[in-house]
C-alpha cells in the first residue's frame, strides 16, 4: 500500500531523512517510535505531501504522489491523516466538521453524509455530541471527532502522527481504543506514537528511527523483548525507566 524508495529530505543544511526504505501492506499496522528529533514526524507527513522530498520515491496504492502534476487535493482526500492538535474547525459543530470534507471536496449529497458522519460518531462514541462544538469537548473527545473526520473520505490508508501526545494521561486510553478498533477492522495505518503498550498490543510491525535513519524493523515480540541495535536497545531502556 506504502513504499519508500531511497527517500531523502533535508531542511537547509540538516539532512532530516537519509534513504529511507520501507514497505507497509494492506491492513497492516505499522508503529513507528523513536527519540524526539529521530525524523519521525517528518516521515509520516512526506506519505501525503505535507512535506516534500528532495531524493527517492513514495507510491502509495501504485501511485508516485511526489510526481509533478499530482492532485494534491484527490491525493490526500485517499490519506486519512489525524495529528497531534486536533485541527478542528473551532466555528463548526462536530457534525459540521466532518461533513465538510466528503461535501465541499467529494461533492456528495448533504444527507448521506449527515448519515455517514453520525454513523462515524456513534462508531467513536460520540453521537451525543454531533451538536457541540469543538471547544466544550475535552482533548480525548476532539481526538476521537478528528478521527471521524478523517474516516469520512472512507480512506484505504489512516495515518497518525503522535494523536495521543497533546492528551492529559486520562483521556489517552480512549483515543487509542478508537484506533485499536481500527486496527481490528483490517484499515492500513501509521502510526508514530510514543505509546509503547499500543505498539507491543496492536502493532504488524515495529519501526524504530534515531537520527533520520530506520535503524530496525520488527515484529513486536521481537522489538520489545529482544531489539538487536544498541540506539533501539537503549530508548527501550528510557522508556522503561521512565
């Protein structure tokens, strides 16, 4: 569904990603961890062009997206993406928030979305919410709305850059469970998180980058209990000792 080819992306002078190669499949969950700075975020956000490469190749579903002449607009309306600030439309109700998309970009009639999208917030357990706003919810419910919206394109990929880190500690359990359900219903995603028990829980295949590098792939048996890198031998360490 994803693949990397020698992909490379610098800012300047620092060179953020160096040859990355790497290959997701269908209805696999990928979870990609590492030290803050690893490059991480960046990677995720180079799969629907909200950051540009300068080296290599990225197809997702066959289709070289960082190709000249790409839509870029049709390209992401087939990338899920949900991200560490909820992003939502503050002067929108939750209903209106993720009706906007699949009306105003896909064109689709206003009352199969409205059904689409209650029937997205009863599946995130926030149907009694359609009416509210984004600012009377607390972080873990606008999470779990700005999951909804990204699913209302119905698209064949979810990735999720750190959804959980802007979360006070209570409300990260229910924005994971969304994406456990997720993940139990076959959608191919990614996922960065620092959340090590979802990795271990959820994860087909664990990624851990350190200074711009994929420094190990691996199942997560194999990651936690016996990763083979010294760098990935000793973030497991911190993490554990944290």
């Amino acid at each position: 569904m994803i693949k990397f080819d020698k992909v490379n992306k610098w800012y300047g002078d620092h060179h953020v990603l160096t040859d990355i190669d790497l290959h997701v499949r269908k209805g696999e969950v990928m979870v990609v961890c590492g030290p803050s700075g690893s490059g991480k975020s960046t990677m995720i956000r180079t799969i629907n062009r909200l950051e540009e490469i300068q080296k290599g190749t990225i197809l997702v579903d066959g289709q070289d997206i960082h190709a000249k002449g790409v839509n870029l607009n049709h390209l992401r309306g087939g990338i899920g993406f949900v991200f560490q600030q909820f992003n939502l439309f503050p002067h929108m109700s939750v209903l209106q928030n993720i009706m906007y998309s699949p009306v105003h970009v896909r064109k689709q009639g206003k009352q199969e979305t409205r059904d689409l999208a209650m029937s997205l917030l009863e599946r995130v357990g926030l149907a009694h919410k359609a009416e509210a706003y984004p600012g009377s919810l607390s972080g873990g419910q606008q999470q779990r709305v700005a999951i909804a919206r990204a699913l209302a394109l119905k698209p064949p990929v979810m990735l999720f850059d750190e959804p959980t880190s802007a979360l006070d500690p209570e409300m990260v359990g229910e924005v994971l469970q969304v994406m456990k359900a997720l993940a139990r219903d076959g959608m191919t995603m990614v996922c960065v998180t620092h959340e090590m028990g979802f990795a271990r829980e959820v994860a087909d295949r664990v990624v851990f980058m350190d200074a711009g590098q994929i420094i190990e792939v691996a199942a997560p048996d194999e990651f936690f209990g016996n990763p083979r890198h010294p760098r990935a031998q000793k973030f497991l360490a911190d993490v554990r000792a944290h």
